[in-house]
C-alpha cells in the first residue's frame, strides 16, 4: 500500500506570496497524511516552466517535509507536483526505489502492485527493482500512448504522471486502487490524494469544503487535466487475469520447445 497526493494549478493563475504558503501548507499535510499508507520513502516531483525536477529519499513523510530540499523545492513554485509515500512490497528500502520514477519523458508514482512486471523486466531487458517502473518503462517505450502501454500491464493500479513533452498536463488513472479529487478554486488548484479524509484534513483549516465536490476518476479511465483545467477523458484496458495467465502459459510451452 502507497499513498499518493498532489496538485495542479491553473495557468493564468499568479498565486500571492500568502497564497502559496498555504497552497505549500496543503501539499506537506497531504504529504505527512499519506506517511500512514507508506513510510519506506517519500518523494516529489515538480513541473517549472523550463524543466521537471524530482527530490525523493527512504524516509517518512513527516521527516522529508521538514528537510530543506523540500521546501526549497516548494519555494520554486511548480505549477504541477507529483509526491508519492511509499511502502516497500517489491525492491528494497532505498532513495533510489522511492517514487515518483523517470523513464525518458515520463515521472510517475503508482499505488497498487503489477503482477506481471518480472516478464515486462525479462522481454524489455530492463534493469529494475520496483514493480512500479515497468509502468513508466512502458508509457515512455510508447511515447505516452497510455492505451498501448496497460494493455501490457496486469495488476491493481492508482496512477499520476506527466510527459515532459506535454508539460502542460497531468495524467491520472486508476484501476482497483483509490485516489480522489477536489478544485479549490480560492487557489485554482486542484489537489488529489488517495484517501478523501486526507484532503478534508489538510484542506479545511484554509478553506471551507461545503460546496466543493471531492470526486474519485472512473475506473478505467484515464483523464488528461491540462493547466487550463480542460478535462479529457478516455477509455483504457488493463491486461486481465485470464489474458495474462495464457500469455504465461504460452511462454513457458515455448521455453520448454526451446
């Protein structure tokens, strides 16, 4: 079980120095509310106008948003921030297995687990410790086609990444796994975690939740929420059991002529 928690804030929007701080405040109690589904590592991911930064260590939550890297990383003011608290299934306890992970164009953070990330390991020839990185290796082999790309993976999935060719986006996908949404227009932000009674915790000492829709993506949907707040919503499939399973079964038939 992982945590996952961010936001995304409108393009036209100049936040006030006060306004960021609490904008910063939502995040680290995000952040620290998530630690409770994850405590092995904790990181974060930013989009800036001209580049992607990533900060992440195998520590809590509660420690990683007092650490200087942190709110330095804050200070720069991303528009889009991925942060991602990790509990240790597959791969060890180490900074560099902590989320968000960055394959070519795409930084993501998963909640869930993939089943068959051994054989996507094995046909791809990639060197990887997390079964979460076989996603990203995927949505960057495809060049972000998410379509493409589950149709290989088979598991349980709450996913959030972005495509540094389209920096003006956020991409969110779930599939057995939870993760819910609210707009707080006060910042024309959106902000997501994976548990609703983490954003009621953090958002409400700011501002009040009465009127504001907290909302959880349809399963096996991927929506596209751009920084003008265009919501773009399409249809995915994830690789089921049965199909998966017979592509075992094929590949060990095939071992065994070979």
């Amino acid at each position: 079980m992982c945590g996952l928690f961010g936001s995304i804030t409108h393009k036209d929007k100049k936040l006030t120095y006060s306004e960021r701080k609490i904008r910063n405040q939502i995040i680290k109690g995000l952040a620290v509310g998530m630690q409770e589904r994850g405590s092995h590592g904790t990181g974060i991911a930013g989009v800036f106008p001209a580049k992607t930064s990533i900060i992440k260590q195998s520590i809590g939550a509660d420690e990683f948003v007092d650490s200087d890297v942190f709110k330095e990383f804050l200070r720069k003011n991303p528009k889009i921030i991925l942060g991602h608290t990790r509990w240790a299934t597959v791969g060890g306890v180490s900074d560099r297995n902590a989320h968000p992970f960055n394959y070519g164009d795409i930084i993501g953070c998963h909640n869930g687990h993939v089943s068959n990330y051994e054989e996507i390991f094995e046909e791809h020839k990639v060197t990887g410790e997390v079964d979460s990185e076989s996603i990203f290796f995927l949505l960057d082999k495809y060049h972000n086609d998410y379509k493409k790309a589950f149709e290989e993976l088979y598991g349980t999935f709450a996913l959030t990444w972005v495509n540094a060719k389209t920096p003006n986006k956020v991409f969110i996908a779930r599939d057995g796994n939870p993760l819910f949404l609210v707009d707080v227009d006060e910042l024309k932000t959106y902000f997501w975690a994976s548990t609703e009674l983490a954003l009621r915790i953090a958002i409400a000492p700011f501002y009040p939740l009465k009127g504001k829709d907290i909302w959880q993506p349809i399963t096996a949907t991927a929506y596209e929420i751009s920084t003008n707040f265009a919501i773009k919503k399409f249809d995915i499939k994830f690789l089921n059991y049965w199909t998966a399973k017979k592509k075992e079964e094929e590949k060990e038939a095939a071992n065994k002529r070979a």
